[in-house]
C-alpha cells in the first residue's frame, strides 16, 4: 500500500513540473511515468498513477473551465470535465496493463501510439512523447523512437541500453548547446506579438467593437518592417463572413498595405460560410495572399459540439502546413499545442517554420498558457525548427 502511494505521488510530481516559466526541461519527468505505471502492483493502482500524472498536469482546467463556461454552465461543469477528461486519458493505460511484466513492456509503445492518435489523441495532452525534445534535440523521430526505447530499456532494467540511450541523449543536448544549428537568416524576420485584452471572444461583438478589432490590424500593418512577418493570436479579428462587407473592406485595406511592403500578418480569425460549419483558422494577408489556415482539433465541448448546429469544424486529417511568405509553415492554433497527433502530422510535412497562435483570456492566471508554449517549443527543439509564438493572455 505505502509503495502504490508512492508511485502515485511520484506520478503527481512529474505532472506538477509541467508549466514553470524558466524551467521547461522539467517537463522531461514525464518520461518517468511509463516506468511508475509498469511498477504498479495491479491494475487499479497503474490507473491511479496515470491518473494522478494527467490531473496534475491539467491543473489548471477547473479554474480556467470554470471562467470559459462561467455564463453557461455551474462552477461544478469544469472540475467534472477535469476529473472526465482525466479518466479518458488514463483508461487505456488502466485497461492494457498486464500482470506479466515482458507483456507491459511491449505494451508500452503501443499505449502511447493509441493515446497519441484520435479518438484518444483527441484529449491526449501532455503526452510523455513531449520529453522528446528535451532529451534528443534535434534528432527528429529518431529522437522519438529514442526515447521510447530509453523508457523500455528502464523498465526492462537493462543498464547497458539505458546508458547508451541515456549517453545519446547527453550528446544530443550538448550539440544543441555547443554547436547549435542556426536560425536560417530569412527566420529573423518572423516575430510573434501577444496581447493583453481582457477577453477575446467573437460571440456578440457589435459594429464599434469589430471596427476596434480591424483598425489595430490596420495599424500593425503600417508598422510591419518590409519583408517581415508578424504573428498575431487566435480570434483577434470579428467573425468573418461574406456578409460583412465592413470587415472585409478593412481587411483588403490592410492587404493592400502589407503587399507594397512584400510583408505579411498572421492573425486568428473566425470564418463562417452560410451552410457550412465555423471554422476557427489563422488568416494570412498581404504579400500578394490571402490564405486561411484552419485549425484541426478545436476545443471538445468548448468549441467542438458535434450534437450542435453552431459546432466548429475538425479535420482529423489536415496536414497543418500551408505556403506562407514563400515558407512551408506548421500552424498549431491555441487547443492543437497541447496534442501530439496534429503536430505529428505537420513534422511529416518537413516545415521550414512553426507558427503558434492562442487565445488565452480564460486560462491566463493557470498553468495552461505555459504548458501551451513549452509543448510546441519542444516539438520545435527536437526538430531543430523555428518556433513563432502569440497569445492574448
């Protein structure tokens, strides 16, 4: 009993090092949990020490839930989403651990697959996948299949594999450090711009506040450096639809400008198109384009309400790469930083640059918008991309 508790606690502690300004490598414990999990006497208790791993790491869903529904549902809605969300994710590992433990070992890799793709990898935040980056910059998926296999030669206690895997990874960190790989030249000119608003949310926006919304990006366009490019968060513009012939006036104004300067603006967006779903995207203007990219996984329930008719669109099996300024882009808005599957699937694209946007009004005083920032800073480090971040918080 006294060691089930300690393996819980363990768990706890390694979800808890999520989220710290300063500290990102201490995300890297996550890669401790598979081994608490194998070490587990019984079912329930692995369950319990998956449990406590992702509760601890989504620390702040009650309090920021709790603000996001707070017109529409009790205070009780978040923390039952919390405690929902957490069972979801730790079932399967509950459900595939196995009294053999050469079984738990093989079955080890295959957990983290199905945890990392949909349905699962739809709510499979925090994945121990995510300490790839912190372990093996730069290397890619075979930094991937590295650390898989460091956590499988730790469970199965074979020190020689663990000090090969473990020496790669010092080696891997100290060429990052030593001798890192630079920033292509063209990268300078990407930049991302937060924001503070109170709220941002497009629901019930009148006219003054939309023309609000459209004149500061007008007026960032006219501070855009020629041939530079800024990122702006998610949802910083009103709702855009082919009957708001106001709006897109304003916009085509901007375009206008950023096109003579052969630069380019970022900004999130709303898109509504009669008969077809919301979709909740980043829009590219200027430079001679106007291009939409569309998130895949919005928020379940907040955003995503398949039973409903005001629903967001998802698209499981959209690349998440797009041509913007003459780069091959990975965009990642707001819900998709903390998933593996989208992000996994732009790395197969081979992106010059990665391109985070995120409205973070409701979770700003939470974990979350740290936790945000580190999971795509590491995805970016362990593929030696360029990583540009905004978020209103």
């Amino acid at each position: 009993m006294r060691l089930d508790l300690v393996l819980i606690g363990a768990a706890a502690l390694c979800g808890l090092a999520w989220g710290h300004e300063g500290a990102p490598w201490l995300m890297g414990l996550a890669v401790v949990v598979p081994l608490l999990w194998h070490r587990a006497g019984n079912r329930w208790t692995a369950g319990a020490v998956v449990l406590a791993y992702y509760l601890a790491t989504s620390r702040g869903m009650p309090f920021g839930f709790g603000i996001f529904f707070e017109a529409s549902a009790p205070t009780w809605y978040g923390w039952a989403l919390w405690v929902a969300c957490g069972l979801a994710n730790a079932a399967l590992w509950c459900a595939l651990w196995n009294r053999d433990a050469g079984r738990r070992i093989w079955l080890m890799p295959a957990i983290l697959v199905l945890t990392a793709v949909p349905p699962i990898g739809i709510i499979g935040w925090t994945s121990p996948l995510n300490a790839a980056g912190i372990f093996y910059p730069g290397m890619g998926f075979i930094g991937l299949a590295f650390l898989v296999g460091l956590m499988a030669a730790s469970m199965r206690g074979r020190w020689p594999a663990v000090a090969m895997f473990a020496g790669a990874a010092l080696v891997a960190n100290a060429s990052a450090a030593f001798w890192p790989k630079n920033a292509p030249a063209w990268a300078t000119a990407w930049t991302g711009q937060d924001t503070h608003f109170p709220r941002l949310q497009t629901a019930n926006l009148d006219i003054f506040g939309e023309g609000q919304r459209v004149m500061q990006v007008l007026h960032l366009a006219g501070q855009v450096k020629p041939g530079h490019v800024l990122v702006l968060p998610e949802t910083v513009l009103p709702q855009l639809s082919a009957a708001n012939t106001f709006t897109a006036s304003m916009l085509d104004d901007a375009a206008n400008v950023l096109a003579r300067k052969r630069s380019t603006i970022v900004v999130g967006a709303e898109l509504h198109t009669p008969g077809q779903r919301l979709k909740n995207a980043l829009v590219v203007l200027g430079a001679g384009q106007r291009v939409e990219l569309v998130q895949r996984i919005p928020v379940p329930i907040g955003m995503w309400k398949p039973w409903r008719d005001d629903t967001f669109a998802v698209d499981l099996l959209g690349s998440g790469v797009a041509q913007v300024a003459g780069r091959r882009v990975a965009y990642s808005v707001c819900y998709e930083q903390l998933l593996v599957w989208p992000m996994m699937a732009s790395m197969l694209q081979s992106p010059e640059v990665i391109v985070g946007a995120a409205n973070g009004w409701w979770a700003r005083n939470t974990s979350i918008p740290a936790i945000q920032g580190q999971s795509l800073d590491a995805w970016g480090r362990l593929f030696a991309v360029p990583v540009v971040r905004a978020a209103n918080l």
